[in-house]
C-alpha cells in the first residue's frame, strides 16, 4: 500500500514537473517577443519608480501632484525604447526644463503682475507664459519631451513649492533615467543574448536522404550545424527489413553508424551496404566542406511510418532540428513532410532547384515577429558568409499597414550582429518573391502551422502557391521543446 502511495506521489510530482517545464517553456516563447517584453518591463518598472518617486516626496513633504509628468515619461521610456524621446539625458533636461520655464513664469509674474487671490485659483497669464517658455526652451535646445509641458504647468498650480519643485523634477527624473539605462544596457540590448532560443540550439542536425536533391539537402543542414562548435550532422537513410534483415544500427570502426546484424559495416549485409557507401560519400563530402563531424544511419523500415522512425531516430541522434528534402504528393506536400510538421521538433524543408550547396544571397519572408521569424534569420546568417547579403521582407495589403510593418522589421533585425537589409512590398507574397527570386539564391519562410483550417481553405500557405519561384526554397517550422523530453 505504501508502496503504491510512493509510485502515485512519484508520477504525480513527475508530471507537476514536465507542466513547469512546459509552462517555462511556453513564457520564454512568449517572452522572445520584443513587444512583450517591453510590455512586461513597463507593467513591472513603471509602477515600482512610481513608487520610490512617492516615497521620496513623501520624505521631502512634496505634493504627490508634482509626479504625474514622471509616469508619464517614465512610460514613454520603456515602452518606446528605440524611438528618439527614449534617451535619458533629453528625458531629464526637458522634465527639468519645463520644471524650470513653470518656475520662471510664476517668479516673472509675482513681481511684475497680480497674483492670484485664492489658494486654488491659476493665474491664466502664468499658465500661458509657462507653456511659452517650455516650448521656445525645448525647441530651441532640441530637448522635445512631452511630459515637460506638463511639469511646467505643475509648476504654477503648485507656485508655493518654488524652486524646490525644479530640484526635486531633476533628482527624481534623475533616478528613472538611470533605472532605465541600466536596463536598456544590460537587458533589453542584450536580449536576444538572454531570452532569444531561436540564436541557440538547432546545431545537431536530422537529414533524411530522400530524393534527388538530398546531396544539396545535406550540405544545407551542414551549414547550419556548422555555424556553432558543437555542431553534426546525421545522414539517415530507410530501408525495406526485407533489404537488410538487421535489427539495431551500431557504431562502424569509423564512429558513423549504419544498420548491421551485430558486425561492422564490412559485416553488413550486401543490401545495405549501397545505402550506407552512397550516405558515407555524401557525409564525407559533407565533412571536407563545412568541417564537422557527419555521421550515418541506415534504419530499418518497421511497421510505424517513416515520419516517426525518422523523429525517433532524431532523438536517439541527440538532433533538435530536421532539414528534410521537400516532396510532394497528391497536389501538395507528401504525408512524410506533413507529418514532421505536426511533431515537436524543429523542422526545415529543403526544396533545391538545380542542386545547389552555397546561398550567399537570402530573402526571409515574415509574417509577423516570431520565434519562428527570428530563427529564420538565424538560419540566414548561418549560411551566408560574411560576404552574403541577407534581406527579410514583409508583403502588406494597404498602405496604412507600412509603417506597422517596418517598424516590425527592424525590431526583428535589431538584435542581429549581420546586416540585414528591411523591406516592405506592397501586393501578394508569392508575386513579389517571385520577382526577387531571379537574384536570389534561397528564399526562406515559415510553414504556416499555427493558421486555422478554415484559414489555410481560404489561403493556402505562401509556400503552397510559389510555383513560378527560381530559387531554393526553406520552409521553417519550428516546435522543438527540450525541457519536455527530459
């Protein structure tokens, strides 16, 4: 009985475990996102430097009034932090500047015009005057806040303050610019860094051989593996059982692995040894060119589909991304394709036209910013050398959706080292990739696996309707969870 209570306790903490994992998984994706970032940086600083900026003027005996422009701007900062009023130093001289034209407008007035005869009343002169001095200061300094006008105007209904006002505008402004500098340093400059999976991982690469173009797919998932150290390749083949009569795939002298009957690959049986020379000749040429180790498996063709003994054999690869050739079937992708797009694992189809095995010119085709956006671009900078030149674009409908989509590009591209070149077509996507597919050697883009049903009957996926494209092809899904399978 206690026996059974500690196998029930262990599976159920067992299980609370891989929910956490997945849950942490899940808000790291979530959190690659810049936008969602930058919402969570102000939902969590915004309201704490409002809080110490109350404390303070609690302390100093300030009216709490006095620090509504600071949320104001200190809003502004987090959530605008690439836009020209998020620097520090003009979000504390202009706050400080307006704090100051306010004080002016009511010292001016005091001594050479009435001043107001109740506590509440607002001298509509110095209100006015304020506004003067705040705009001719800001403008004339280029130090353009928003929120200085309101300072300003804070400065003559709470005329009695003084210049305490403006001290304490400087020292408080003062302490959110520098919470927000520390911040943009160490954090939101560096995210990509800290939070961005798509820039890690993906370097133990899966390729079925399949087709005529799976030298070409080969040498494509080489280069990816090869832009990181500790990057392989596993060429992997399938064979009928009747072929080989093998049982396990084993390690040959040579540390690559085919399907043997308990031998070495001389041992193996006659049948397989074609498949295993042709993948040996491929991992070869694959190892001089890219540099890292490539091994082989031949598997055995059981009764599960060859889309699960592929990913079955990934896993026991230690592999996290499959780059498999593109094929077809029955007017659309073959069942093998769509079935490792419905897996878990990183997946990225390879369709070559003429066998190529260098892409020095890329164009990344995005819907939106994503984890799968940004590790499309990864995969860009992996294969382009240092002489390549990497383009992403995005195709919108109406000419109101063009700022929005360039705004998207370039924080895309933002946290890339590479230079990428950012554009913004106006039409169809598949008629301009089409048009730029004549000086372009690969064009890369998403699978499209997170579209309804009743999207994808209404609009197919771009990749579906690029018939007339003269060019590679790379259609990236990536799924790949790997807290879920510890």
């Amino acid at each position: 009985m206690f026996d059974d209570a500690r196998a029930y306790l262990r599976a159920a903490l067992s299980r609370s475990r891989r929910f956490e994992r997945r849950e942490v998984h899940d808000f790291r994706r979530w959190i690659e996102s810049s936008r969602n970032l930058i919402h969570l940086s102000v939902l969590l600083f915004v309201p704490l430097l409002v809080g110490l900026v109350t404390l303070i003027s609690n302390v100093a005996d300030l009216s709490f009034l006095l620090f509504p422009p600071l949320a104001a701007g200190a809003y502004l900062l987090f959530a605008h932090p690439e836009e020209r009023y998020a620097a520090p130093w003009r979000f504390v001289s202009g706050l400080t500047a307006g704090a100051a034209c306010g004080w002016i407008a009511v010292a001016t007035l005091s001594q050479f015009y009435y001043a107001p005869s109740a506590a509440q009343e607002i001298h509509a002169g110095g209100a006015a005057l304020a506004m003067f001095l705040t705009g001719a200061a800001t403008w004339a300094f280029d130090i353009e806040e928003p929120a200085a006008f309101s300072t300003a105007l804070l400065a003559v209904v709470e005329r009695a303050s003084g210049f305490t006002y403006v001290v304490s505008i400087a020292v408080s402004s003062m302490i959110v610019a520098g919470v927000f500098l520390v911040w943009h340093r160490h954090v939101y400059s560096h995210r990509a860094r800290y939070l961005y999976q798509s820039t890690k991982g993906d370097d133990h690469v899966l390729v079925p051989m399949r087709g005529d173009h799976a030298d070409a797919t080969a040498m494509f998932g080489g280069r990816l593996a090869a832009a990181h150290d500790a990057g392989k390749v596993v060429l992997f083949d399938l064979v009928d059982s009747d072929e080989t009569g093998a049982s396990a795939a084993e390690p040959d002298s040579d540390g690559r692995t085919v399907a043997t009957d308990g031998g070495t690959n001389a041992d193996a049986p006659a049948s397989t040894k074609p498949h295993a020379g042709r993948l040996e000749r491929c991992a070869d040429a694959v190892e001089t060119t890219v540099g890292i180790p490539c091994e082989v498996v031949v598997a055995q063709r059981g009764s599960e589909s060859p889309a699960k003994t592929t990913l079955r054999t990934a896993r026991e690869s230690n592999c996290d991304l499959v780059v498999t050739p593109y094929e077809e079937g029955d007017g659309g992708l073959s069942s093998f394709v769509t079935s490792l797009f419905r897996t878990d694992m990183d997946v990225v189809v390879h369709r070559s036209i003429d066998g190529r095995t260098e892409w020095g010119r890329i164009l990344v085709s995005v819907r939106r910013a994503s984890d799968v956006a940004r590790s499309m671009l990864d995969f860009a900078c992996r294969l382009a050398s240092s002489s390549g030149r990497i383009g992403v674009c995005h195709c919108i409908s109406t000419a109101a959706e063009r700022r929005d989509a360039e705004s998207m590009l370039a924080d895309l591209v933002e946290t890339f080292s590479t230079r990428i070149e950012t554009r913004v077509a106006h039409g169809p996507a598949e008629d301009f990739l089409a048009a730029a597919s004549s000086h372009t050697d690969l064009v890369m883009l998403g699978a499209s696996t997170d579209r309804s049903t009743v999207s994808r009957l209404l609009a197919p996926a771009t990749f579906e309707r690029l018939h007339d494209i003269e060019c590679d092809v790379a259609i990236v899904d990536r799924r790949y969870r790997p807290l879920d399978h510890n």
